[in-house]
C-alpha cells in the first residue's frame, strides 16, 4: 500500500499537541488527509496550519467523501462509541482516545464493530508505552516476580482539577479522575498482570472539594456545575486470586501535586513504577534495584507510531477491543458500588 491516509475526528488540544506531531514524524509512512470537528472554525484553523486538505462539521460527511485507512478519535467520551464505531463500518482502523467509551456496554458494542469489520481498534492508554512499563514488562516476562498477585494503583493530585475542557462534566466524561487519570494507570498495572478477569469490585466515591472555590494549580475550574467525583478509591479483585488496590484523585490534601503511580508485588519480586525501582530478595539478601539508564520515549508518539505501523502491516488483532471492555466493566462495578454501598460482583 501507499502512505496510510489519516483522518482525526476532533480537533482540540490532544489532536493538535499528540497525534498531529507523532503522525507528521512519519512522512514517507503517514498522510493526515482530513479532519473534523463540530466547532468548524477550530478545525479549519488547525487544518490550515498543519496542511490538511480536507475540513468537515461532522465526521459523517468526512467519512463518507474521503478515502481514509485510518482515524484518531480526539473527542469527549460522550462521543467516542459513535465515532468509533462509523470509522470501523466505514473500513478504517481506530485509535481512541482513553477511555473507551462511557461504560462496558457502549465498549462492548465497539468491540463487536472491530470484530465485525477486520479492522484495528486501539485505545489511547500510553503509560504501557512508557520505558519504564516496558523494562518491568520484560522482567515479569523473563519470570523474575513470579506471580503477581497484588498490585496498587494512584493517581492522585493536589489540586489538579481541569480548569479546561469538559473533565468536570458528568454527562459527556462519564465521571470524574477515576475515567480521566486512573484510568491510565490501571491498565498500566492490567497489562503487567496479563489483564486478569475481574470477580469482584468495592469502590467509594467523594466530591467534597470539586464544588467549592479553591486552588487551581490546573487552572480555575467551574465548581458551581462540578458534576463528578474528585476522589475514588476501590478494591478489585480477580479469578486468579490476584487483587487490586486503587486511588485516584484531582484533588486531595496530600503533599504532592501531581502522583501518579503502579506497585506490583509478586512472590518472586516487586517493583514501583514511576520512577522504576524493582525489590527482590536473592542469595539471602533483600535487593532494591534502580536501571543505571532508561531511555527517553515520547510514549504518546510510540504508541501512534505502533498504531500507525500495525496498520500498515496489516496486523489486526482484537485484543485491545476486548481489553477496552474489561476496563470499562471493572469502572462501571467500582461506579456502581460507590452508589449502592455494596460490592459488585461481575
């Protein structure tokens, strides 16, 4: 095949500072060709300064008039199950934005579209991307931790709420940190565990200062129409005995502005993360083990160049679609058990 035709569906900041660059660094490979937002005017602009040929209000039309391989969805997560799944009966390959989608069913229903198209579905989750995840992928890979059977997972901020955008808006987010940053970090700990089934899920959800004024360190954010959690915390645990431990947060009285972080503990070694140390005990001695040297990766320009790549070898697997689903349903039990005080089991 010739260059892979590209069309983003969204034109605002993830589109404009993540997927444009990491495409336009394929030149011989990639052709962003259209792109489309309901705002015309900010499409246009984007499309004029980064010479794109064709500018669209509706995705629909774009679709249907150009001849596109593939598409990056950069909208709210209101609007990802639609988008998603037009651009897959339309014959392209996708690369969403994270989360998935809104909940487990609309997930579901994009993972029955990629089946039913043959075309890649993949999700904007970059933390796997990081050298960091990789380096720990490849120790757990190589059996050095053993089983995992416990992982902790935080994503957590100061003061961190969004003072852009639409993070704090129930109905087009589908909540709050939990399906904005947490999500991030639990598939992070999801794929080093082999993306275990869920069983059972115990989660609580706060909103105590999202809807005051305060400080933003992100920006003065709209407390007065704060819609969504600021804090979840929860416990998930899995058909192989392994379980779960979560936080996330964009605001907390902590110390740290900004935490994100994934700690595994297998009976064989451990590790943090972010920045990466791994614990093991061997020859009668307790080890704490820090890499001399991690290379420096863009992870949101690796993975839209490993989806650019896939797609031009043609390696469609279904994989991601089904890992999409089984996170949102593990978000959707800790949402549910938030709001009737009882666990969930799946």
């Amino acid at each position: 095949m010739g260059k892979l035709r590209v069309g983003i569906i969204g034109a605002g900041g993830i589109a404009t500072s993540v997927h444009l660059p990491a495409y336009k660094k394929l030149p011989e490979q990639v052709e962003v060709v259209a792109i489309a937002d309901v705002a015309y005017d900010r499409a246009k602009v984007v499309a004029d300064e980064e010479n794109i040929p064709y500018v669209f209000e509706q995705y629909e039309r774009m679709l249907k008039e150009v001849e596109l391989d593939a598409v990056s969805i950069c909208v709210p997560n209101k609007f990802h199950r639609d988008a998603a799944i037009a651009a897959l009966e339309a014959g392209c390959h996708v690369l969403c934005e994270k989360p998935p989608a809104m909940n487990q069913q609309e997930a579901k229903e994009m993972e029955d579209a990629q089946a039913a198209s043959g075309k890649l579905l993949m999700y904007g989750f970059h933390y796997r991307y990081q050298a960091e995840t990789q380096t720990v992928k490849r120790f757990i890979d190589a059996g050095e931790f053993g089983e995992i059977y416990s992982g902790r997972v935080q994503a957590i901020r100061r003061r961190g709420i969004p003072g852009w955008g639409v993070f704090t808006n129930k109905e087009l987010q589908g909540g709050g940190p939990l399906i904005d940053i947490g999500v991030h970090m639990l598939d992070t700990a999801l794929y080093l565990m082999g993306y275990p089934e869920p069983v059972s899920v115990l989660g609580q959800t706060h909103q105590q200062l999202g809807t005051r004024k305060g400080v933003g360190l992100l920006g003065a954010w709209d407390y007065e129409n704060y819609t969504v959690e600021d804090m979840a915390v929860g416990m998930i645990t899995f058909k192989n005995g392994a379980s779960i431990v979560l936080e996330s947060a964009f605001a907390a009285n902590v110390e740290k502005n900004d935490f994100m972080q994934v700690s595994l503990m297998g009976n064989e070694g451990g590790a943090d993360i972010f920045p990466l140390k791994m614990y093991q005990e061997k020859h009668d001695t307790l080890l704490d083990i820090t890499p001399a040297y991690l290379p420096n990766v863009n992870a949101h320009e690796t993975e839209i160049h490993a989806f650019a790549a896939d797609c031009i070898a043609g390696n469609v697997t279904d994989i991601y679609a089904k890992q999409g689903t089984n996170i949102q349903k593990i978000i959707d039990a800790l949402y549910q058990s938030a709001e009737t005080g009882k666990a969930i089991n799946l």
